[in-house]
C-alpha cells in the first residue's frame, strides 16, 4: 500500500485517506451519472471516476471532504487515475484539513520575509508606496492562494512563491542589463498576479470566482492600482503610475491571451517572458516527475498538450 500519492505507479493497489480536492457530477454515454473527482494528498493529486453514482453521493463525496479512497492505479491517455472500489468519509475528528494541502517550498514566514527585502528594492516612492499599500490590502490571500487553479504553483503559498521566483530571475536580469529599470520590473512583478487573490476562491477546492470569470486578475489589479492612488492621494494618470499599470495590464503578452495590451516597455516584456518561463518550468518539472526515467510525461494542457521525455542516463 502506498503512503503517498506521489509514490503511485500504474498497478498499484491504494487504500489511504485523501482530499477531495474537486468533484464535477456528470453523466456518462449511457445517461447515468458518475462523480468526477480530484484526489489530494500532501505530495500531489490524482484523479479518479466514481461510477453510477446516486444524488446521495453527489451530496456526500464533495469538494473540501476528507475521505478513505480505496482501489486501483491505472493509466489513462497516458496520465495516472484511480478506479475506485470504495470510498467513504473519513471518522470526524481523525484528520486535520492542513494533512493533505500541499505547500509552497518556503514556509509562510520565509515568503514574508523575503517579501520584505524585495520591496525595498522599488526605490522609486509612488511605485513603492503603491505596492506596499496593495501588499497590506491582501497580505493575508498573497501569502496562502495559489497561483493558478491547475497547471502551475496550485497549492498554499503558490502565488507568492511564484512571485519571489521570478523577482529572483528579474533580478539576475537586471544585474546583466543596466539598461533595464529594476524598481519598475520588480514592482511590476509583485503586483503582476495580485490579483488571483480576488480571480480565485482560495487554495482549497479552488475555483474562478465571478470577478475572476467576468474580468480577470490583470483588470482586477489595473482597478485596484488606481484605487491606491486615490487613497494615497497620487495622479493614476501621472506616467510614473501608468508605467506601472501597463506592466500588469500587458503581462500576457498576447491580446488572445488575456492582455489588454502587447508590452510596450522593455520591463513588460520581460515580466511576460520571465512569468513565462517560470511556469513553464514548473509545469514540466511536475509533469516528469510522474514519469519513469526513458518514458514520456503525460501531456501538459498548459504548453499545447506535449509530452516531455525524462532521459534515462543523464549525469
């Protein structure tokens, strides 16, 4: 029996406590209905069909319950699934909530602190006081969402993991180029996915929420830098704040992508590519370490479902 789902391979036998992560009721070719669920552990996730399901179960096995999951590993379409024998609640009070999220590398206090010392590098004033007032305005989602629903950094503490990662990469940039200015691509770079504190519901069960749906993080941020503004008394039309606007609102890149404008700023291309680049990483890193040294990853949605080999003899 395996401890982790981690640890599983194709084959495996599992009977462990897991998360419900998220459940989608659906039905099948046949017309009955079946439960789509997403298994969680602290080390990963798996998913799994809970087949012929009664509205009873649609309405016990929901999303944020902690339950005792026992059946077969398999693959399907190339990626890991459960086929469920049985399943069922967990005794109250057996385990805490905290067991089975998994967390950022750093701890909540390591992202806090290192935080800190990034801010001190905006040495322009209305970039830095803008960026403090909208840290402290979301202080307690910035340091405990994810940053993003599925893909890449989906656990707590993913956004400002995902945020210090890059500000470390833009950093190393800036100490190459002297040309590129290092307080508005770090200011840039923390309040880039700020934003996901309001598009998204939280860490566990994560959803869009209605903003998230009908706007989005980068206008979400565009409308709360202007509403800074007003409260520390500064011009949001003034350029040094649309400098800092277009940085959020062009991070995308491309307009089919969700950006309200392409980048325009040496400092918002390269907060495009940077972001880029380090969700590109995470998410092939995560995908091949599900896969066995000489085999293929399963596809990842996020980069035009290709599949990455894991080499076999690599020193």
């Amino acid at each position: 029996m395996s401890k982790r789902l981690a640890d599983l391979q194709a084959g495996d036998h599992l009977e462990m406590p897991v998360l419900i992560e998220q459940m989608d009721v659906r039905k099948a070719k046949n017309g009955k209905q079946f439960l789509a669920l997403t298994f969680a552990d602290a080390s990963g996730k798996i998913a799994g069909k809970y087949w012929q399901a009664s509205d009873l179960d649609a309405k016990t096995f929901v999303a944020g319950q902690i339950v005792l999951l026992n059946g077969q590993c398999e693959t399907y379409n190339n990626a890991l699934q459960v086929k469920i024998d049985h399943l069922k609640l967990a005794p109250p009070n057996t385990y805490t909530l905290d067991q089975f999220v998994q967390h950022a590398p750093l701890t909540k206090q390591q992202l806090q602190d290192q935080m800190n010392e990034l801010v001190l590098e905006i040495t322009q004033p209305h970039w830095n006081r803008i960026v403090r007032y909208l840290i402290n305005q979301h202080h307690e989602g910035f340091f405990e969402f994810p940053a993003a629903k599925k893909n890449h950094h989906d656990y707590t503490g993913g956004l400002a993991f995902h945020t210090l990662s890059i500000a470390k990469l833009a950093n190393a940039v800036c100490d190459q180029y002297s040309q590129v200015n290092r307080a508005l691509l770090i200011a840039g770079t923390i309040l880039h996915d700020l934003g996901k504190t309001t598009e998204l519901s939280g860490p566990v069960n994560t959803q869009y929420t209605v903003e998230g749906n009908l706007l989005g993080h980068l206008v979400i941020m565009d409308g709360e830098i202007v509403a800074a503004c007003q409260q520390l008394k500064l011009d949001s039309n003034a350029e040094d704040v649309v400098l800092l606007r277009h940085m959020i609102i062009a991070h995308h890149g491309l307009l089919e992508y969700g950006s309200a404008k392409r980048p325009q700023l040496l400092e918002a291309e390269i907060l495009h590519d940077l972001d880029e680049l380090d969700a590109t990483i995470t998410m092939i890193t995560k995908a091949q370490a599900k896969a066995q040294p000489g085999q293929f990853s399963e596809r990842v949605f996020g980069l035009d479902n290709r599949r990455f080999y894991v080499p076999a003899n690599l020193d």
